[in-house]
C-alpha cells in the first residue's frame, strides 16, 4: 500500500508541480508563446492558469501587446497572433470557462472579455495583407472536413462552412459560438457541472478535438483506425503532414533504398512512419487537453492511444510498447503524460493492464464487450497505481453480432431488441462496478476506474447508447453520432443508466447465445446460462478470441492498422520519386 500511495502522490504532486508553474506565466509569456506558434498553450495560460481576479488584467495586457506589435510582425507571426484572437474569441463564447473562470467571474465579465477579443480582432484584420485570408483559408478547410466527417454531404458541407465562416474571423466566431451554444451537448456538460449527471464526453476520432473541447468534452480517442478514417475524409491535409514526417525521418535516397530492399525492412520502416503519425497526432491531443488535466489534477483530459492491435495475445510486447511510448510523451510534453493506452479485454490484455497501472500508467480496456471482462479488468485496475483508467464498452459492435445471432436462429423481435445489448451490459456492469460491496458489487471509485460508453450506433432518430447510459462516467461520441444527437432538441435523464431494461426485450435476448455470453455471470440463473461460459481464465483465451464481437472486431483493427501501414507506403513512393 505504502509503494501504491508513494506512486500516485508522486503522479499528483507532479502534476500540481507543472500547474503552478503555468500559473506563473504573465502576459509577455503569452505573447512569447505566440511567437513561437503555440497557440493552444497561450490560450491556456489565460483559460486554465490564470486565477480569476487577475484575469481581466491580464488579458488587457495580451491584447495591448499583441495590438502594439502586429503591424510590425511579418505575415507568419501576424496569422499566429490572429489564429490566437479567433481561438480566444471563441473559447471565452464556449464552455471552456466553466473549468476555472467561470467560477469566480459573472457571465456578463466573461462575455465582455469575448467582446474586447473580437474587437481587437476585427481591428487587426482591417489592417489587411495576406494574414487574414491564410486564416480564414485553414478555417474553412478544417470545417469542411468536419462536416463531411459528420456525413454532411461535399456540396452541402461547402455551402454550410461559407455560411459559418461569412465574411471575417470575427464573423465566423460569432456564427461557430451560436452553433456551439445550441448544441444539446452543451447542455450536458453544463448539467454536469451541476451535478445533474456524471457524464464527461469525449471525441472518437482523431481530428476535430477543439470542437468538442468547445462544448466541454475533456477526452479522446487516438489510433491509427481513427487516423485513417481522418485521412480519408481529408486526403490532401493528411499526405502532407505524413509527408513533412517522412521527409524529417528519411532523405529520398533512404526512402528508395528502403523501398527496393528486403520485405522487412520495408516493413520496419512503415512501422517507424506509422508510430511517428500516431504519435504526432497524440502529442497534439494531449496538448489541447493539457490545460483540462493540469487544472483537475490529473482527473481528466485524457488521450487514450491504442498500442499495435497484432500483440493483443503478447502482454509482454504491449507492456514494452506503451512504457516506451509513455517515456517519449513524458519528454515530449516535460511531464506526466495525459495518456492512457488502448488494451484489448483478453488474457494478454489482462497481463499489460497489471504491470503498466502497478507503474502507475493508465490504461483503456478496449475490445470489450461483456460483463465478466468489465469485472475482470475493474479489478485489476481498482488495484493499479493509475491515476486514471478507463473500461470502455464497444455497443455498437456489440449489439450488432447480437442482433445477427438472434436473426439465424428466426427470434422475432431480435432486430429490435438487440439495440438493448450495450446498454443492458453496460447497466450491469455500472452496478457490478460502482454499487457497494454490501450490494453485491465492487465499490470501485467511477472517478478512478471509469467505464466508457463507445462504438454508438444510430437507429433511425433513437441513440440508446446515449439515452439511455446518462451517468455513466464518460460516453465518446463520432462526429456523425454527434450530429444526429444535436439534430434537434432532446429529452435528458441525467441518470439513465439506472434505468431499467424492457423486460420483453431482456427476454428476447436471453434467447441468444451472444447475448448470453456478455452478461451472464455466476450466480445468475441457470436457465439463461451460455453454453459455453467465457472468463479470463488463461484456458479460455482462444475461446475468448473466437467470440464473434472478439474477433469480428480484433480482425477490423489489425486489417485497418494494415491498411494505414499501405497508405504510408504509397506516400514513402511519392516521396522517393
């Protein structure tokens, strides 16, 4: 115990180390910050680090400063000085001050000081050159890939990023802080912070962070699955920053040695190329939640980065992997990392997740489908040094083999009542978690071990992974998900994770061996018993790696990671040419 209470005190004073001295920034820190094109972590220093009574004072000062100096900056620094205003304009309009500001200071002197930005702002762009376009250009350029990710249609997502961008920077954070403010997970967070509910939301994707950091989520997802889903949706912004990766690892004569010698060195290479992109991406991630997870003290403001998905049998090799990861981010960000590192449910997931949360490295147990993994992992983790990990419940791809198993075997109503899959194993492992021991469950703290909703699936209007699981510790939502959720104004239930499943729709599911498999634990009733009853048990790894959800979705992963390693391949020949 006392080894597990020297790890944590180490891991908070640490953090509480590095936010006094943020604290310490004044205004001619900001403005060096925003020299030297680091415009999230001058924000941050207004944001997060600044205590409210001196908040006004400081920002004056910011602005004089950067009003004084801009007609004399060349047309880069002039662009960061803009791109910090917009950020800045916008933040204060968001929920973004609700973390620190927001507790001492009125909404009126929060909204004077959005007021004060966007004047400055205005009156720096009226100055003219080429600053204000470039930044109205990488505006409009991240909005439309943000739409079409959230499967608005390219000619509408175009037409609708001109409409929000209008004619000005100023412009635009008006039109973005209404879009923001009417949104109905803005709500939530709000409600959170009232204590109507213990929901954080999060980002499942690897692109478009700010936005939801702007109605109050404090997590992400980063993965080279998501990281291709994002190259995808925007080609041209995503072969050019693996293109400025590959050229600061290779010169072109390495790359076209690499690509006309042996098959694994190609491989070792792509490797190295992916793992950069990855991390890229992830130290980006933590940045912008760095303010988040200074100010709570390591409470949130987490990224979860998934390690190789084809060790997911090699406890060992995912040990060394995230250790090794964890000290480059530990000097990269010159601190405790806000990381987590993404394991899968099984037994050699279970052997990471031991030595990594004993080092005090958080972890996400992902691949996740059933309550006796949910249990499993709980309690492993209750016993780690981490500040803070995660149980992540896959329900989408959960409910889907559900809903197909009943299906084969002609259960009526099986289509229906498999959209309760998720939610019912997630009810059941919130209770199996969080109720006391007295009442038969773990009494595990949902600040320190949280279970993440994840994987959400639409039907039609209904999204019962969010619905329904109100209260759960955190729910992480993709853009599309998002926006259907925001597509009108919706009924909340701070706590409907405490609800109760349809009894005819547990009876309808209890008829599949799926179903069975993910919620049945011992000393539930021997009728609905699967037939072949899966644990952690070393003796049923292969049995568990076989289980439909298991593999269907282990095998995506290590084909989609595969085919990222492709499309880098395709860009080291570009390159070599």
């Amino acid at each position: 115990m006392a080894n597990s209470e020297g790890i944590e005190t180490g891991l908070r004073q640490r953090i509480a180390d590095e936010y006094a001295r943020e604290q310490q920034v004044m205004a001619d820190g900001v403005y060096q910050r925003i020299a030297a094109g680091q415009i999230v972590a001058a924000t941050d220093v207004l944001l997060f680090h600044t205590a409210p009574a001196e908040f006004v004072g400081k920002l004056k000062s910011v602005l004089d400063t950067v009003g004084e100096l801009y007609a004399g900056a060349d047309e880069d620094l002039k662009k960061g000085m803009l791109e910090f205003l917009l950020k800045l304009a916008i933040d204060l309009r968001s929920f973004v001050p609700n973390w620190v500001l927001a507790k001492e200071l009125d909404a009126g002197a929060i909204s004077s000081a959005a007021e004060r930005v966007s004047a400055v702002l205005g009156e720096l762009v009226e100055q003219g050159g080429s600053a204000p376009a470039a930044v109205m250009a990488d505006t409009r350029s991240e909005t439309v890939a943000r739409l079409k990710a959230e499967d608005v249609p390219d000619d509408e997502a175009e037409q609708m990023a001109d409409r929000l961008l209008g004619e000005s920077p100023v412009e635009y954070a008006t039109n973005i802080s209404m879009e923001l403010n009417a949104s109905n997970l803005i709500e939530v967070t709000r409600a959170r912070f009232r204590g109507e509910t213990d929901t954080e939301l999060g980002n499942d994707y690897a692109a478009f962070l700010q936005y939801v950091i702007w109605l109050g989520g404090s997590f992400v997802t980063t993965n080279p699955v998501l990281i291709k889903m994002a190259w995808d949706i925007d080609p041209d912004f995503w072969n050019a920053r693996v293109d400025d990766l590959i050229l600061s690892t290779y010169s072109r004569a390495d790359l076209a040695g690499i690509l006309g010698g042996s098959p694994e060195g190609l491989d070792e290479a792509t490797e190295a190329i992916n793992s950069l992109v990855t991390m890229a991406v992830v130290e980006e991630n933590c940045r912008l939640l760095r303010g988040i997870f200074l100010a709570t003290g390591g409470r949130e403001g987490y990224v979860s980065l998934q390690v190789n998905p084809k060790n997911h049998y090699d406890g060992a090799a995912m040990d060394r992997e995230a250790t090794a990861l964890y000290a480059d981010l530990e000097a990269r960000l010159g601190g405790v990392p806000n990381v987590v590192f993404k394991l899968p449910a099984t037994a050699g997931g279970l052997v990471a997740a031991k030595t990594l949360t004993k080092k005090g490295i958080g972890v996400n147990i992902t691949v996740n489908f059933a309550v006796f993994q949910e249990l499993g992992f709980g309690k492993v983790l209750d016993e780690g040094n981490a500040l803070v990990s995660y149980l992540a419940l896959m329900n989408g791809r959960m409910a889907y083999p559900v809903r197909d198993d009943l299906k084969a075997h002609d259960i009526e109503g099986g289509v229906e009542a498999a959209r309760w899959a998720g939610v019912e194993v997630a009810r059941k492992s919130y209770h199996g978690l969080y109720d006391s021991k007295e009442k038969g469950g773990l009494g595990i703290d949902p600040a320190r071990v949280k279970l993440l909703i994840a994987s959400l699936r639409i039907y039609g209007d209904w999204l019962p992974d969010i619905s329904e699981l109100w209260g759960c510790p955190v729910i992480t939502i993709f853009p599309n998900v998002r926006r259907t959720w925001d597509s009108h104004s919706r009924e909340f239930k701070g706590r409907s994770v405490l609800d109760t499943t349809p009894a005819e729709d547990m009876e309808i599911m209890w008829k599949g061996e799926v179903f069975r498999q993910a919620w049945w634990m011992p000393g539930d009733s021997e009728d609905i018993k699967p037939a072949r009853e899966l644990t952690l048990d070393p003796k049923d790894a292969d049995a568990v790696l076989a289980w439909p959800p298991v593999a269907n979705t282990l095998g995506q992963f290590i084909d989609l990671y595969d085919q990222m390693g492709a499309m880098v391949q395709a860009r080291m020949r570009v390159q070599a040419e």
